[in-house]
C-alpha cells in the first residue's frame, strides 16, 4: 500500500499527538481484568525482547542496519511496538481501545513507515537490495546472511528503555484498575 507524500508528511506530524490520543484513549476506555492482563504478557513481552533485539542492533543513519532481528524483516521496532501494544490491548479488554490502537497502527504508523523507508533508500544505496530480500513486517522464516552481534551499548543510545518503561507504567495501570475496579 502506498500513501501519498502530502499524507505521509502530514501523519509523521501527527505521531506524537497521536501518541496522547492513544493514551487518553487506553486510560479512559480501558475496562481491564486480572485475567485479561496475563493473557497479555507473553504478547508484550515478546514486543519488548523483539524492540530490546532491534535496538541492540541498529546504528541509526550511520549504517544499514541487517543484522538480528533485521535480518527476517525490516520494521522490527515496528512489529515489536505492535505486539507491545497488542498485549497492552488485550489486558485493557476494550474493542474500543482495539479499534483506536488498530486505525492508529493503519493510518499513522504504515505512512511514517513507507516514510522512512524512502529516507533510507536514499541513505543507503545497499537498502534497495535489502528490501527486495527482506519483509516489511511479517518476518521471513529464513533470515539473510548477518555476522554483527546485539550490542547492550546501542540499546542504551537508542533508549530503548524508554519503551519499557511506558510499558510497565501502562502495565500498571491495568493492574490498579483491575484491582481497584
């Protein structure tokens, strides 16, 4: 699916209010259950050891970025978000906050993703090749060729603990709501 540039700009705007829709959106229509929540973990938590994986590999603008989770599918930060707030998603018992988080990932997320996509094609000549061999975001069951190591140090210079602790504040959240009521 390919949207318009004057689109893509306008929603890579958007992405950070987004962000407080989605929130105001999860706090207010969640309706969450003990039950629920555990059937969400295992989601979340596989989303935040696939961004923890990304992360340690990605040297952003500085090289193209094949190697671990990279290697089966180009958006891995992407997926791992998903299934971070899939699992999110599930413990909110919502098809509201479903829907919303849904059309967010649809209209917002797919854009800024072809977005960037172009911006690294520009980038990186080799991208072109990388593409046509790796999948957007469903991974591919037989990886391309990677020798670099997950490296703890580009974890930390990507702040991917950022995304952990969002996670486990919103974590939390459901919990004191299903406790409390």
């Amino acid at each position: 699916m390919t949207f318009p540039k004057p689109y893509a700009d306008a929603v890579q705007r958007l992405r950070v209010p987004g962000g407080f829709v989605l929130l105001g959106a999860f706090l207010l229509l969640s309706n969450p259950s003990l039950e629920r929540i555990l059937w969400g973990l295992p989601v979340s938590f596989l989303g935040l050891l696939i961004r923890a994986w990304a992360a340690g590999h990605l040297e952003k603008n500085e090289n193209l970025t094949v190697s671990g989770p990279y290697a089966y599918v180009r958006n891995p930060l992407y997926g791992g978000s998903l299934l971070l707030a899939g699992g999110l998603v599930i413990g909110s018992r919502s098809w509201a906050v479903a829907a919303i988080f849904a059309a967010t990932f649809l209209l917002i997320y797919l854009p800024v993703i072809q977005q960037e996509e172009q911006h690294l094609r520009k980038l990186f000549p080799a991208y072109r090749a990388y593409a046509e061999r790796v999948p957007s975001l469903v991974p591919s069951l037989s990886p391309a060729p990677s020798d670099k190591p997950f490296r703890a140090a580009l974890y930390g210079k990507n702040k991917e603990w950022k995304a952990l602790s969002g996670y486990l504040i919103g974590l939390l959240y459901l919990i004191v709501r299903a406790v409390i009521g």
